[in-house]
C-alpha cells in the first residue's frame, strides 16, 4: 500500500508512521518529493482494517493500494526518476550516460586503449567483461580476477567509472571489489538467487533484459534486486528472440517508453547485441535515445576483427567517434544532458 503524508506533516509523524509500517512486517520505502512524501509499505496485500489504522496516524492524508505487482519499482510508490549519480555524471531525470568499452576484457594494452579513446570520444563509463558468459563452452570465457585488475588499471588512468558482468552469487563480492557497476547479463536475468545477491550490495546494477522476458517479467526481476535495499537500478533493452533471423535479436523500441510509463528507474538500451552487426549499432542506438533512452552501453574494440568474442558487432573507434557525435546533436535536440568526463 501506498501512505500519502499530509503537506506539512512533521518529521516526528513520518517516523511513526515508518515504525507502524515495520511493526506490521511490512518494509517502508519513503520517497520525498517537492511538495509531497509518499511512504511504501511493501507487503502482503493490506486488509481493509490495516488500511484504516493507517489512513487514522497522525499525518496521513490517504492510503492508497499499490495495483502493481512490482511495488518499489512502480511509479505508484516513487512518481518522480530516479537519477544515479557516477563521478562523470547522471544518469535518468534527463541526464544521459554512455558506457562503452570491449566486449570482453582481452589484454592490458587493449583495453587501455579502448578506455582512453571512449573518454576521448565523450563516454562517461568503461564497459568490459572480465568474466564471459557463452554459448559453447570452448569459447573465451574472459580472464577473470586478472581482468578486474585491468579495469581498475584503467580506472585510475582515465577516471572512468567500470561495469562488469557478475556470473553468480560467489562472484559478487569480487566483482563489487573492482567494479563500479555490476552487470545482469540477458541469460541471469531471472538467476533469482544472483538477484537477490546483487541487492545486498552498495553498487548500481545493470540488469539486462531476458530474449524472452516480458516487461513485466523484466520489472519482476528488478523488484528481486530493490527488495533487498538496493535502489539503484538500471534496466537495459538489449534485443528480444523472435523470428526475425536477419539481425542476431530484434530491439525492443517501445520498450523504453513503456517501461518509462510504469517505473522510475532508469532505462537504456544496448544496440550492440541486437544489431549483430557493426554496420546497424549507430542507428539503433540514436532509436534508442530518440525513444528516450537515459543511456547506452555500447561495444567498441581498438581491432574489432581481432576480438575474441562478438568481433563482427564492436565499433571501430572512428564508428564509435561518430555514434558520439550524432548522439550529442541528437541530445541536444531533445532537451536532454549528455554527462561526459572532464578532458584533461
């Protein structure tokens, strides 16, 4: 249920309200707005008799049943963005950032490279995996701890916050140690028990939406991560499974403003893996924006036909350098910030 405070209500009252919430069992999310605050009681549905004991404290102004299976990730609970905040900038509330950087972590001198010319270009965040999920178990499965050690390298050199890929719940502790961001792969997407792990840490999250997932599914997922007290979340549209085989998953557009229309939290999207192909990622990613997009994460490799994995779908630097450009011209359009390193 939802508890509206009163305008005006005094800080004394929100706390009662706040420990009847927990009395009951039930988790307080308080969102404080310009003129209004709105407490969360996060729960089991509320009867008709715990809605009156409420609606009847001191600084209430109404109560109101949350409709939406996904509680904290609603608008209902929180109906302004969210907006993140990285030393390069924000992201959400018409704040835009772009992360880029290799698909997976291959070398020090590659990915290095990869960091400086991504911050050159106007990227506010290095991407890269260190650890590589993949279809065939033959494949490059990244270089592990040595690979987080490189993105730290290339932290400290560049300034450029990291997000990484986590595969388990045994690796989040690591990863959390290196990396300023974690990332939810499309295939973890509902690893329910790697959700919950990712939500017991002080670092933003990039979840990944499934091939196959709904978007309410996609929200549910989300919840899994919130639930356990960590709020910042980010939800990535990186392509859908459907019968079209030309590019290697079909980008979900509309899934930027609809999922803008239920929830807070930001979203962007991935134009890489949906594309397949280097030659289609620029113009899906300025869709993705256009749609409304609060960033993007994009590969890009210094020799794209040397990588070790998905080498026919990361931009060239000159690609990437144009991709920048035509975003910053499209942003600009939209009223919108692009939140991009300091050069110097």
């Amino acid at each position: 249920m939802l508890i509206v405070m009163k305008r005006g209500h005094t800080e004394a009252e929100l706390e009662e309200v706040v420990r009847e919430i927990e009395k009951v069992g039930y988790r307080p999310h308080v969102s404080r707005g310009v003129e209004t605050t709105l407490v969360g009681a996060i729960g089991r549905g509320p009867t008709p008799e715990l809605m009156e004991h409420f609606r009847a404290l001191p600084g209430v102004a109404e109560v109101i049943p949350i409709s939406k299976p996904y509680k904290l990730a609603s608008l209902e609970v929180q109906p302004f963005p969210t907006v993140l905040e990285f030393p390069t900038g924000k992201t959400g509330g018409g704040h835009v950032l772009i992360a880029a950087g290799p698909c997976g972590v291959e070398s020090r001198e590659q990915t290095l490279k990869a960091a400086r010319y991504v911050k050159a270009h106007g990227a506010g965040m290095l991407r890269g995996g260190a650890f590589k999920p993949r279809t065939s178990p033959y494949a490059f499965q990244g270089l592990g701890l040595e690979g987080l050690k490189i993105l730290a390298e290339a932290r400290r050199e560049t300034g450029l916050p990291v997000v990484t890929e986590v595969l388990a719940p045994e690796q989040v502790e690591l990863v959390a140690e290196y990396a300023d961001a974690l990332q939810i792969g499309a295939r973890n997407a509902q690893n329910f028990a790697l959700l919950q792990a990712v939500g017991e840490v002080k670092k933003p999250v990039l979840l990944k939406r499934g091939m196959s997932m709904t978007l309410e599914e996609f929200l549910m997922s989300a919840e899994y991560i919130l639930s356990r007290g960590n709020m910042q979340v980010i939800l990535v549209e990186r392509g859908i499974r459907t019968f079209e085989k030309t590019t290697r998953f079909t980008l979900d557009v509309s899934a930027v403003p609809v999922l803008k229309s239920f929830t807070h939290l930001p979203v962007w999207v991935d134009p890489s893996h949906p594309a397949g192909k280097r030659e289609w990622v620029i113009p899906l990613a300025l869709a993705g924006l256009a749609a409304g997009a609060d960033g993007l994460i994009v590969e890009t490799h210094p020799e794209p036909e040397k990588a070790l994995s998905d080498a026919a779908q990361q931009l060239h630097e000159h690609e990437f350098a144009e991709l920048m450009q035509k975003a910053k011209r499209l942003l600009e359009a939209l009223d919108k910030t692009l939140s991009a390193p300091v050069l110097g």
